[in-house]
C-alpha cells in the first residue's frame, strides 16, 4: 500500500472504488448501480471539460470569494512561545464554511444532469446551507436531511436553510444525528433516484461522491500553496497542517496538494472528536483503532460493537459526529502520511476560547478540535516551524452550545 | 441433488400458483416470538426469509426498521438469529429459509465464518441488500459451494445487458424489486407495468425462479398471480407493530395475516 505521486489521491483507486485494496467500494442497492454509474461517466466528462472548470472557477472566485485568507496568529503564537501558527481561514467563504465547494460541484452536476432538485445530508447544518445556497442560486429544488438532535443544537443554521427556500427533513431514527441523516438521505435517493440528485456532504460514501468532494474541496490546498509560497518564498521545510476530521472533507481539500511531499518536511495532523472527557463515547474511528465497517456504501474505520452494530457517538460538534470517516483517511493512515489523534470536548471549548480572547477570529467546534491540537504541540516546537490550523467553519452557528458551555458568547 | 427452494417452487408451479414468501425480522419483538411467528406462518407459506437486523439500514421503509430496532433493543445478535433458524428448521412443517440483511453484519463475522455458519443452522438462501453484481462474484461462489442459495437482486434500473449478466451468474432464485423504493413503499407504478418489466427476466431465463417484492400487499397482491413467487414483507412488519399496539398476540395477527395473502393468490 503507497501513494503514488503525481496522480490526484481520490483517483488513486482500484476498478472496484478501493484505496489500498480495502477502503471504500460500492455497497449499494441494485436500484443505485445505475444512477451511480451515469453519475460517475457525467463527473468525469465534467472534470475534463474546459468550460466546466471555467464555470467552477468562476464561481470558487466569484461567488465563494477566493483566496480566502491565510492569517498569523501573532498573539496566539506569542502566548504559546513556539512554533509560528497561522489560520487558513476557510470560513471566509460565502456561507461560512468549506461545504459550499462541494455543494457547488454537485449544483453543477444536478444541472448537467437534467434534474430539478437534490438531497443532501447535514449535521452542523453547513452542508444543508450551503445546498441550500446554491440550490437557490441555479433554480434547483433541495430537500435537506437533518437529525433532529442536530436540529435543536444547530439552529442558525436551519433557519439559513429554511430561508434559502429549501426543506429540512427532521430524522427521527436511531441516535437522530448526521449517521441517520445520510442513511436517511440514501434511502430517499433509492425512492426518487429518477428525479433527484444525490449529494453526499463529506468525503464519504460510494467512491463517486468521495471522489466528487474531493475533487471540490481540493480548492483549499491550491490556495493554500500559493499563499505559503506568496508569505515564505517557498514552502516551509518544517510544515504542519492541522485539521479536523469528522468524514474528513476539509481535511481532504487542505492537503491535497502536499500528500507527495516527505512527511518530515509536511506533517498532515487530523482531529478527530474525543468527545467528553469521562464519556467512553466518541467520533474518533481513526485514532482510537475502530475495526473497518461497512456504512453508507463503503468500507472504513467505523466504531462499531462486536456484532457490527454502528455505535453510538458523541461530541460536542455535530459536524465530526459521525461513527465512520472517508475511506481516504484510512488509506492515509495505513500508509503512515497523515497522523491521527483527537481532542476531547473540554480541550476543543478551551481551545475556542483562548483563540477567541488572543486573536479576531471565531472558528466553530469543529475546527476548535484542530487548535487544541495546535495548542498542544506549538509550545514544544521552536519558531522555525509553521503550524496552519484550517478555521474550517464560523462558530456562529453554535452559538447556543458556547453560551451555555462557556457563560457567554460574543462575536 | 434440488435445492429445497427449488424444491418448494416446483410444488407451487404443479399447484398453478406463485409461491409465497414471507420476510420477518429475527428477534421481532422477541427471540421467542418470533421463532414461534415462523412456525405458525409455515401452515401458508411456502418460503420464509428472515431479516438480521443492523441499525444503518439505507434501503429499508419505517415497517422494516421499526421491527429492527426492536430486535435490536431486545438484543438480538447474530448467533440468537441462527439459533432461531437452526429450531425453526428442527420444527415439523419447516420451508426454506432465506436469511436477508446488509454485508456489513457478514463482513464484521467474516464471510467465510458466517456462510459456515448458515449451512450449519440450516439457512438455505442468502440475500445481502447492499452487495451488488459483480462485487458479490465471490461471495455467491462461496455461498454455492456451502450449498446455500445466493440471491441476485435486479432492478427496474437494471440495464438488459446487465440482466443477463446477473441471471447468468445467479443460482436457483432471483429477486426483482418491482419499483424505485425503499421496502415498504405504496405501489408507485401499476401492476401491469411491473409485470411487464418482470417478464423481461423470464424472457431472459425461462425457467430461473423469479420472486417480486417491494410494495407486496394483501390489497395488490392478487394481481401478481403470474409471478413465480412473491414477497410480502413491511406489510408483515408492521403487522407485528400493530398487535404490540393493541397488546394483542403478533403471532396470531401474522398467521391470519398470511392466511389471508395465501388466499388470494390460490
């Protein structure tokens, strides 16, 4: 098992949807083999068509708002007397997180598609807005499917869905979070796959719709490069991206354009949800060594009882709450290119809240995972090494859970 | 040597109507009951598939889920489910019995283990919802050489060419799904349309045991008579959910129940 260099990770799979012979695949009803093949023969017709890239770019710039920033955190570094942390803030695009890159690329597809209108999954609500956003945007219809856990905890985020016009399906089943959202989503898409088009909200699922947001976050990273090249004259010989993981679309997109540099030069960090202190639940499949599982169409780390039952998660942001992660992120830490660990709930409200105090800049909880990992790490590093921390989300979205965690909330 | 699901098709053929198979949730609402539901189903139907319950269903209706997360709340795990078949079959009046259910439960017990295992309790067939054609070439092998019955699925989004492919490559039973649905759907498209479609696999295959499910009621069930066999499954689910309501005994709801379908298709 190796990356290969040059060739674009998402691509880097077998005939059967596989990174490295075992994460991912295709684990669908007979009723999606066809809708999932005219989508993959439409992505890559569309991913080689000049005027199709044009038509993205146009948007990723115009719409979106490209750069988005790449920030110092004098104050942030100065505290921790280490290493130099900076802040690729991604939340500077239009909806206020990374999720609108994706939503974009499947507005298009739905478009090229013929179909009037798409379903989608949400936890944090940012991937429901964001298609909401651009189901306004190109005329579509948008049905978005929500946990009713995450309904209650996440509401500035589904009154901006509801105001976009698009329909919030509250689901009622099992832990009523983003797990039971996407099953939820599938099985609409089984029912109406004629009509609707699918997208998923993060780098899971069948190998097209990980390939798909990939392919859209991938933004992140292009920008990136040129920044650190624009701040450093070149690219830092000590790097450390650090980001969340949840399903690991941001993730994805940050590092895509590092994965073939030595990791002793690039070290690529992810987060993932430790969950409360003394709870023994979590969201973190990748650095608590879950076995591999079978979910939503593909195969990867997952928690899971002995049985194979998905087990209960639990964290404080509901956009890493999810049991399972991308199967590139498994693939990623088999090879040994990315490191894994996770912060708990109490390390990531911490972490909001020194950023919050020091420096001008809100992240939500999830990318609040990645800089307690920054928090940690800085003090022992010398200032010769560069942390970038991906500010993936606004935290005006949890709002609600600060002012009740923390006694206030400001902005 | 015929397989008994072969067996049981060629009785209903000789008796001029489709077979009868039943889909029920192991462990729905309790172990007990429902090995006790299975029996007493058995006086009608004429082959029995039993769901393993997982808790990320993505192509099961609110009838199927429902009996899974009482299942699953009630404790159900894999060796409870083939403890039940193994005393089904031991019971006197026992049809073939079709285990149905999603890979993830086959992988986690591991394929080779879990078809061992099968054959060992006396499962005939297998049906795995979410491990499509030609992804399933291995496991339908295995399955075959444990004498178990692997059932392909197809589809109204079936390409011909890729019906041909699957009949080719199928063992004693095929299952189409009459219509874009999840189980328990109302019936979207007419009979007719279905049956239309339905023959595009009999045209195919003349002689392959073709079942229809999704959408199978005691109200639409009469006017699949031409089927080889037909499956009627979230109707009987919720049948269950309905006499927990009315505290009555799921049991005896279910053999009337099946009675009853077995009745309009004779």
């Amino acid at each position: 098992m190796k990356i290969k260099k040059g060739i674009p990770l998402i691509d880097q799979h077998d005939k059967n949807g596989f990174y490295g012979g075992k994460f991912g695949g295709n684990y669908i009803a007979e009723t999606l083999k066809k809708p999932i093949d005219d989508l993959t023969k439409l992505f890559e017709k569309c991913r080689k068509d000049k005027n199709f890239i044009k038509e993205r770019d146009n948007l990723y710039e115009n719409y979106v708002g490209k750069p988005t920033r790449l920030i110092k955190l004098q104050n942030l570094t100065d505290h921790l007397g280490g290493a130099q942390i900076y802040a690729k803030m991604v939340s500077d695009a239009n909806g206020g997180a990374h999720k609108i890159y994706n939503a974009i690329t499947h507005a298009m597809l739905c478009k090229k598609a013929k179909k009037k209108y798409m379903c989608t999954d949400t936890g944090a609500g940012y991937n429901g807005k964001m298609f909401s956003m651009v189901a306004k945007k190109f005329g579509l219809g948008c049905k978005v499917f929500m946990g009713t856990r995450d309904i209650e905890r996440q509401k500035p985020n589904c009154d901006a869905i509801r105001k976009n016009g698009a329909e919030i399906i509250p689901v009622t089943s099992g832990s009523k979070t983003l797990v039971d959202a996407v099953s939820e989503c599938i099985r609409y898409w089984v029912s109406n796959c004629d009509k609707a088009h699918m997208g998923i909200g993060s780098l899971v699922g069948p190998n097209i719709f990980v390939k798909i947001c990939g392919f859209s976050t991938a933004q992140i990273s292009r920008e990136l490069k040129i920044q650190l090249e624009e701040e450093f004259g070149e690219i830092p010989n000590k790097l450390k991206l650090i980001n969340c993981v949840g399903g690991g679309s941001s993730a994805y997109g940050f590092w895509s354009e590092f994965f073939d540099y030595d990791k002793k030069h690039i070290e690529l960090i992810g987060v993932e949800a430790g969950g409360p202190k003394n709870s023994k639940l979590h969201a973190a499949p990748l650095s608590k060594n879950s076995k591999i599982a079978i979910l939503h169409g593909a195969a990867a780390y997952c928690v899971q009882d002995s049985d194979g039952q998905i087990n209960e998660t639990e964290s404080c942001s509901s956009g890493l709450d999810y049991p399972s992660c991308s199967p590139i992120h498994c693939f990623l830490k088999d090879v040994g290119r990315a490191r894994y660990t996770f912060a708990t709930d109490e390390e990531a409200f911490a972490a909001y809240k020194l950023v919050t105090e020091l420096e001008e800049i809100s992240p939500s909880l999830e990318p609040a995972h990645a800089f307690a990992e920054a928090i940690k790490i800085a003090p022992k590093l010398d200032e010769s090494n560069i942390v970038v921390v991906d500010s993936c989300g606004d935290s005006i979205k949890d709002m609600d859970i600060i002012k009740k965690r923390l006694g206030s909330y400001s902005r | 040597m015929k397989s008994e699901i072969n067996l049981a098709f060629e009785k209903c053929k000789k008796e001029n109507r489709p077979a009868l198979l039943t889909y029920t949730v192991a462990g729905d609402n309790t172990k007990k009951k429902s090995l006790e539901i299975l029996k007493s189903i058995s006086e009608y139907a004429d082959i029995l598939e039993l769901g393993f319950a997982h808790n990320a269903p993505t192509a099961d209706g609110p009838q199927i889920q429902n009996s899974s997360y009482r299942a699953l709340k009630n404790g159900i795990k894999l060796k409870d489910v083939f403890q039940i078949v193994k005393n089904y079959k031991k019971s006197k009046n026992a049809k073939p019995c079709i285990l149905m259910g999603y890979y993830q439960m086959v992988y986690r017990y591991g394929e080779k283990k879990f078809v061992k295992k099968c054959k060992q309790s006396g499962v005939n067939g297998l049906i795995i919802v979410d491990l499509p054609f030609p992804d399933n070439k291995e496991f339908s092998k295995l399955c075959k050489k444990n004498s178990i019955t692997f059932v392909q699925l197809l589809s109204p989004t079936t390409s011909k060419e890729r019906m041909r492919k699957i009949i080719a490559s199928s063992h004693d039973m095929v299952y189409y799904i009459s219509m874009l649905s999840i189980t328990g759907g109302k019936l979207k498209v007419s009979p007719k349309k279905i049956l239309e479609n339905y023959s595009k696999i009999k045209r195919i295959s003349k002689s392959k045991n073709a079942v229809i499910g999704f959408g199978i009621t005691n109200k639409t069930i009469a006017a699949f008579k031409k089927a080889d066999g037909l499956v009627v499954g979230s109707a009987l689910c919720k049948g269950i959910s309905d006499s927990i309501k009315k505290r009555q005994n799921p049991v005896i709801k279910l053999n009337r129940m099946v009675k009853e379908l077995k009745s309009k298709i004779i």
